[in-house]
C-alpha cells in the first residue's frame, strides 16, 4: 500500500490556495516523490541520527533553517497545504538540503507508523487555532494526539509550541498540564515569551506580531514512565 492509497482521516480548511508557478508544480510532481515517507513501510529513522518531526510546518521558513544549522540530525515535515510543501521543496533544492523526509497530509499518520521512543523533538509552530467553539474540536492539541505524542517521544524529549492565540495557549497548557506524561518546563513568567535559541521567525509570526499579537513558547518535556 502506497502513500497515496494509506486511509487518510478527514482534515480540515484549505488544502490549496493560489495557482502554482510552474517551477514550483514541477517540484511538487517530480522533487516531492523522492522525499515523501511512504507510510506502507517501516519509517526511514537511522539509529545513529536523532530525528525530529514539524507538525504544520506552514512556508517551511523554520523546517529549512533547523535542517540547514543540523545537518547530522534527520527531520520529518508533515504540512496538508500544497503551496507550503512547495515553497519548503523550492527551499529544500536551493539549500541542498538532504535530512527532510515529508509528508503531504495529516501528521497523525506519520505517529501512528513511529515506533515508540524514536523522536527526539517534535515541533507544533501556529497550529491553526479554530477560533469557534464548535470548532475547537478540530485542534490538534487534543488528549488523542497528546497520547501519539506521548508514545514516540523520547524520555527528556521536548515537546515545542508556539501559538499568538491567548484561547490556544490557554488550552494547550491545560491539557498538557493535565497529561502526566509531560512537564511544563516554565519556572517564571517570563520563561515562555521568549523564543528558542536559533529562533527563525516565519511570515505568519511577524504579521501577528505588526499585529499587536504576542507569542507565546511553551516547552513541554516528555517525562520518563
């Protein structure tokens, strides 16, 4: 069973917006198939490399630039939106970046096929807040994902969260706070407003930010069973 045919789950908003510039179509038919995880086999993870998973990794901005500053650590990128995955393959190329390995869906299939304790960091930058309340349902910090994460997290791990959303934040630390496999790292007030050392600031990050929204950093640490 191929990537293209694994059962997907239902996710939801945009999958694509503006029309592709050519080059970029040519990455996403050609470059993408030699990077893509092919979920119907076990997970290319090399025990001799860490390996670390972006969930959401929008433009690709930070994907790139922590790629780029380790090279001898391997990355795994899951992003559902088609003109992110191909502005991060366009970066991929120019770079010549070989430690990504990507998958263009839902990235609770791509935990689902890790083996347990194989990642040493995982990523979750500005997931998409559904503001409604009907909606919040669809947040991917939910005790379900929690508990994936949970399961492929390395004891001492981080788990690392950005959001400009105050309602996002405010959940997401009342259920990581609620899962006893995670410790917030935060000792003062001031622990999470500034980013992490090699920061890369994306796009979406310095419009909320023109904005008048301020971040927030969470780090969670995967605790020992």
């Amino acid at each position: 069973m191929t990537e293209a045919s694994h059962p997907t789950r239902r996710l939801y908003g945009r999958s694509k917006g503006k029309a592709l510039r050519p080059h970029h179509s040519e990455l996403m038919a050609e470059f993408l198939p030699t990077l893509a995880l092919d979920l119907s086999k076990p997970l290319p993870l090399r025990p001799d490399r860490e390996t670390r998973l972006e969930i959401g990794f929008g433009g690709g901005e930070h994907l790139v630039e922590a790629a780029a500053r380790e090279p001898n650590v391997d990355f795994f990128g899951c992003e559902p939106f088609v003109n992110g995955m191909a502005k991060l393959l366009a970066g991929i190329e120019e770079r010549g970046l070989s430690n990504i390995r990507l998958h263009r869906g839902d990235a609770g299939l791509v935990l689902d096929r890790l083996p347990d304790a194989s990642l040493s960091r995982v990523y979750l930058f500005y997931p998409d807040p559904w503001p409604k309340r009907r909606h919040r349902k669809r947040r991917f910090v939910s005790p379900e994902n929690l508990e994936k994460l949970a399961r492929v997290l390395r004891p001492g791990a981080e788990l690392r969260f950005a959001t400009d959303i105050d309602d996002y934040a405010a959940w997401t630390l009342a259920r990581l706070r609620a899962c006893k496999s995670f410790r917030w790292r935060a000792k003062t007030a001031q622990d999470w407003l500034p980013p992490w050392e090699g920061w890369t600031q994306t796009k979406y990050e310095a419009k909320a930010m023109a904005a008048g929204r301020r971040p927030v950093y969470l780090t969670f640490v995967r605790q020992s069973d």
